[in-house]
C-alpha cells in the first residue's frame, strides 16, 4: 500500500493534513508493508494552482498511490481517484495521526469541497 497526504509544507508527519487537496503544496508519500510504514518522503505537488484538484489527481497518481487522505476535495477529483481504484479518505489533524488512523481503519470517506463540485 502506498498512501499519499495532503500537505501545506514539508513538515512530513508533523504537518497538518491540508484542508484543500488541489491547492496543497506538497505531498506526503508512505509505503506501507504488514501495517508498518517502511518508506517515506514528502514531494512537492507540482500541479498546485495549475488546474485545480483534478490537476492535482494526476500529479499524485504518478506516484502509484492506493490511498489519499486530504481534508477536503472536489467531487470531480474523488470521482478520478475512483476510477483509477485510490481509496480517498478525509482527516482534519495532523499527517501522522492520519496515518495512524488509517492504519487502524478509524477514517472515514470524504464529502466534496463546498467551493467545487467537478473537474472543469
């Protein structure tokens, strides 16, 4: 499995999920292999302002991600992780407790965005 948070700066696991997925400035990419992350890094999300969040599916889709976690994302941008079998989940907190509630299977979906509704 490999999951990817939405993140505003390089904190990694100290920063705060992202509240916007396509406006966030960085990703935070974790393998995860028998319930133990093995494999991280935080990488920047190139697509950021270029597009909006769908923009941003496709920049995080090129890191072979399975899962997503943002605080909050378009329906358009859920229906394309959808299509390509990403789970996405929302969390409001911090990356690491995310991650930790991920793992134990604590998160919920994701509603849409309240300012977007699908790609354009």
């Amino acid at each position: 499995m490999r999951v990817g948070i939405t993140l505003d700066d390089q904190s990694g696991l100290q920063g705060m999920v992202s509240q916007h997925f396509g406006q966030c400035k960085f990703f935070f990419l974790a393998d995860i292999e028998g319930g133990v992350p093995t494999n991280s890094r935080v990488v920047p999300n190139t697509a950021v302002h270029g597009g909006g969040g769908c923009v941003a599916v496709d920049e995080l889709l090129k890191h072979d991600i399975t899962h997503v976690i943002a605080g909050g994302m378009g329906m358009g941008a859920q229906q394309k992780f959808a299509n390509a079998g990403v789970k996405v989940f929302g969390y409001s907190g911090l990356a690491k407790d995310a991650l930790d509630d991920l793992l134990a299977s604590k998160l919920g979906g994701l509603g849409s965005c309240k300012d977007h509704g699908s790609c354009h």
